[in-house]
C-alpha cells in the first residue's frame, strides 16, 4: 500500500451496510488514481443519507424517480445510496477509473435485487471529464439532483467543476457535496466561488449519522440563488432563498453549521492534530480510519498534484 494516501485500507474489499443491504465496495490501493479508494466524505454522505430518510426530502416517496448525477464517483458509495433510495443515478468518473466503478455497480446492484428491493432506483456508469462538452452532452442534463463526494482537494479543480455543475444544472437543481478540508486556502477560495451562484447550507453535524462524521468532514446543500427583489420600504434588495431545507438541519442566523457538542468520534486540535478521546478505549473501524487520516497529513504524505 502506498504511503501517500490518507486511509491506507488495509484490504481490497470494503463491507459496507446500507439501509439494511450488506454492500460490497472494491477497492485498488495500489493505484495511482485517487478515484480507486473509498474515501471517509463518502461513507459520511451515505450515512447520513440513511439516518435521514425517514421523512422529508430524503425518504424515497419524495426521491423516488429524480434524476441523480454523481461526479467523480470513485467506489460508487454514494451514488449507490441515492439509487436505493429510489433515484435514477448516473456515476460518473475518468475513463481510468470506470472499470472498477462499474465492477463495484453490478455487484452490489446483484446483492440489493436479492431482496427484491421495490424502492431501489436505476444506477449506470458514463465517463465524464469535467468541462468535456461531449460527456456533459451524452447523459442529458439538467438533473434533480448533482452530488459529489471528496472532489474538491486542489485549487486548479475548483473553476471546472463549478461549471460541470452548472452545465448539469436546471433552475430548480439541488447540489449535494460532501468533502474533507486538507486546505484551508481551498476551502475558502471554494465557498467564495459557490456563494456567487448558490444558496450554501451547512449540514448541521448533529444531524449527520452518530458515528460516521468527523470536525474535518462537511457537508453542503445548495440551491440556486434567485434575481433580488426589493422589499418592503427600505429599499434593499434581499436574495428570495432557493428551498434546500432538508427537513434535518438545525438553522443558525448565517446558515452555518450547528457545532454543538461532540458525539464521541476522533477530534482534532486548532493544529489539526489528533485529540485522544478517553471515553472509549476501543477504538471503532471509523475511529481508526480518522486516525490514520490524520497521521498521514501530519506526517505530510499525502501529495496530491
């Protein structure tokens, strides 16, 4: 295994249980493509996926049949989890990294149509090279829905990804993006470029699943903004808000993330480092995962170029 990745798996094949379904997500350590491990954003954004679909916009009565768009799929994890909950989802990566996505696709569709699953949707696999005219064209945007996990690490990404996004967008898209701060010069340079054109919410962290969810790991709702209106008599044009509540967040005066108190998973200093949490001498499978991640940035091999 290669020491420049920041969860060294130690297998090639990864369980996973989702809404009841024993998956199986492949995985190649041994690659040089980023796009071939399951990364923690991804296991966070399923997660939370599950925790929340009981009711609202996330229970399969309000998902069944939306047109779903993953970009840079990887694994497949989430976009599998949007299917089972009754989307028509299509992953999309680089050609590189289709064969494994599409391996980890067939599988885990086989073991969900074991059980007869009625509210599984539809998931296939298309490559897409972000601002590629053609791949953008091939699978017929716009969509419901566009979600991506971990595709935003590096500074140059940020510009074509925000207008793959817009290309695949309709006036009523909702945008689901879960991702792990590295930087913080690319996490605010990111949140400058998405608040020019979309309403940005912070998925509350206590409405994300109790175990899988980390400081480091954030996920974002956003939705289009409207044309200003003027209001009232004061004169000042306000925003007319894009309806992205969930149903699950817990709303603060400047829609940012309710940080409340810890749920007893791996934290870290203002240095990023790891904080020993003394409440739990075992460490769990996700716990050890975060650890490993962040030995790896402290030890600064995680090069990514």
């Amino acid at each position: 295994m290669e020491p420049d990745r920041l969860n060294s798996p130690t297998t090639f094949e990864m369980p996973l249980e989702v809404l009841g379904h024993e998956l199986q997500f492949s995985q190649d350590p041994n690659s040089k493509h980023l796009g071939t491990t399951v990364w923690d954003a991804s296991l966070v954004f399923v997660k939370f996926l599950e925790r929340n679909c009981r009711k609202g916009r996330f229970s399969p009565a309000k998902l069944k049949g939306k047109r779903v768009i993953e970009l840079g799929a990887g694994c497949g994890v989430s976009g599998v989890g949007m299917a089972l909950l009754g989307c028509d989802v299509i992953v999309t990566d680089q050609k590189e990294v289709l064969p494994l996505l599409q391996r980890n696709v067939d599988r885990n569709i086989s073991r969900i149509m074991q059980k007869n699953t009625e509210s599984f949707g539809s998931i296939k696999v298309s490559e897409l090279q972000w601002g590629d005219e053609s791949h953008i064209k091939a699978v017929g945007p716009p969509f419901d829905y566009i979600i991506g996990t971990d595709v935003v690490y590096v500074e140059h990404l940020l510009e074509p990804l925000l207008q793959t996004i817009l290309a695949l967008s309709g006036p009523r898209t909702t945008i689901l993006l879960g991702y792990e701060i590295r930087s913080t010069c690319v996490h605010d340079k990111m949140l400058e470029m998405w608040k020019t054109k979309f309403d940005v919410k912070t998925v509350s962290k206590s409405k994300m699943d109790e175990t899988f969810q980390h400081p480091s790991i954030q996920l974002f709702i956003m939705g289009f903004k409207q044309s200003a209106e003027i209001t009232g008599n004061s004169g000042e044009a306000t925003v007319e808000k894009v309806d992205v509540e969930t149903g699950v967040e817990d709303k603060s005066s400047d829609g940012n993330v309710d940080t409340g108190e810890g749920t007893g998973v791996v934290e870290e200093d203002a240095e990023g480092h790891a904080k020993t949490n003394t409440n739990n001498a075992k460490l769990s499978k996700w716990e050890a995962r975060r650890y490993g991640a962040m030995a790896a940035r402290i030890l600064r091999d995680v090069k990514i170029s």
